[in-house]
C-alpha cells in the first residue's frame, strides 16, 4: 500500500491489461470516463499488467473541457 494524503483530484479506477497497458478509466460511481476527455491517458504502458489503481487523478486547471 502507498498512503497520500488527498488532493482533490478526481477518484479513478485505472485498469491495465496484460501488458501493462491502460485500457479503462472508471470514476467512483462506476461510470466509464474513457471518452470522456481522459482518452490522452489510455495506451500509455506503465509496466503493471493486469493491474487495476485506484486514487486521484490531477491535471492542469480545465485540462478537460
């Protein structure tokens, strides 16, 4: 477990495959936030496969309007 303290970002469920490859973003209430202005985020490898993160999300001010 990695602890930090919140920092009013967005909670995420972040879903890799078994190449470590984001495939899907969930929100809290279970809705799916791929297509929905988090796309720059998906096919990015982070080396965690078949792995789902939890925790924030933090961008820039509007980054996605």
């Amino acid at each position: 477990y990695i602890l930090q303290p919140k920092m009013d970002g967005l909670w995420a469920s972040v879903h890799t495959d078994k190449n470590g490859v984001i495939t899907e973003i969930w929100s809290r209430h279970g809705k799916k936030k791929t297509g929905k202005g988090f796309d720059h985020f998906l096919n990015r490898d982070i080396k965690l496969p078949n792995t789902i993160l939890i925790g924030e999300l933090i961008t820039k001010r509007n980054e996605f309007d």
